[in-house]
C-alpha cells in the first residue's frame, strides 16, 4: 500500500478558505480495510454497500472509500501533507495487525430525529437552545452539533430520561 499522490484543494465553495483539505490517491483498494477500521475507530460510521467509512481522526474528519482517503480540516498545505501521511501510516498498522482485531462488519444505523424527538421536553419552540424547534435540535444532536446540554429544559426536567437520550444517541 502506496500513496501516489497528496491532493492539497480548499472547499469549492469557500475558495478563500483559511484551511485546506487532502485527498489521499492509494495504489490499492482499501474496501478490504474498512471493516477494520470501522472495529478498531471510536465512532466509525461505516456504509458497506457503498462501501466507505468516515470517523473522526483527532479534530480532522476521514473518508475513505476504494482507493481515496479525504481528511478535512488543516490550517495549511504543509500539515495537511503530515496528516496524510499519519492517516496512511495509521492503514499501515492496521493493515498489519488484521490477524489481532475482529472485523465489524456492521452498517452505520443513526438514529432515528423522530425517535430522539420523541424524548424531548417539546416545548414548541422555546428556542433557548439556539434552535427555532425542538425537531431541529433534535436533528442537530444527531448530527453531533450540539450537545444536549444546550436544552435547560432537559436538565432541568425530572421527568426526561437523560440516559435514555445518551443511549439513543449512542454518546
């Protein structure tokens, strides 16, 4: 497993971005290693019919599917070149230690925003969360933008089952 070439780009959308993502181009599929990762990375999100795997890596966010590796963000060219690298040597040791880790082959399955909702205080938009609705901050806490803290209500209300929200959420 080789690295044939570190592509530097900054976001389409956002050309005078102070960041700069890397593109990893491999000589080899890497499909095989994804269950691997997805047993060996906290919080994989694994998609095996497609197949690719994302997690996060540090403050940096991976993808890897076939023979691409894209980790977002790094402040310049010059650490976006190190990250790829250590992303690589990372596929190396897991590469070389597939005998030792049992593969999860397992999909990523979120949850479910009306589930999470259904959990919530809904108190019809108090926005004190920083949200217009409730079914927004619950989609936001799917999406690990807010933490569910952002809700007093939750806090201090009694009657929700925080540690069923935590569970549901899989935090």
């Amino acid at each position: 497993m080789k690295i044939e070439k570190i592509e530097i780009t900054r976001p389409d959308c956002m050309t005078s971005a102070q960041f700069v993502n890397a593109i990893v181009h491999m000589d080899v599929d890497l499909s095989d290693l994804l269950p691997y990762l997805n047993a060996t990375q906290k919080e994989a999100r694994y998609y095996p019919k497609h197949p690719f795997i994302n997690f996060s890596w540090g403050f940096h966010k991976v993808v890897i599917e076939a023979n691409q590796i894209r980790i977002i963000p790094f402040e310049d060219e010059k650490a976006a070149q190190e990250g790829a690298k250590e992303v690589v040597n990372l596929l190396l040791e897991i590469e070389s230690n597939k005998n030792e880790i049992v593969p999860d082959i397992s999909p990523y399955d979120p949850p479910k925003v009306l589930d999470i909702y259904k959990l919530l205080p809904k108190l019809g938009g108090c926005s004190e969360c920083g949200f217009p609705t409730c079914m927004a901050f619950a989609t936001a806490l799917i999406n690990k933008e807010v933490a569910l803290e952002a809700c007093k209500e939750i806090i201090d209300n009694k009657k929700i089952s925080v540690v069923k929200l935590k569970e549901v959420l899989g935090v």
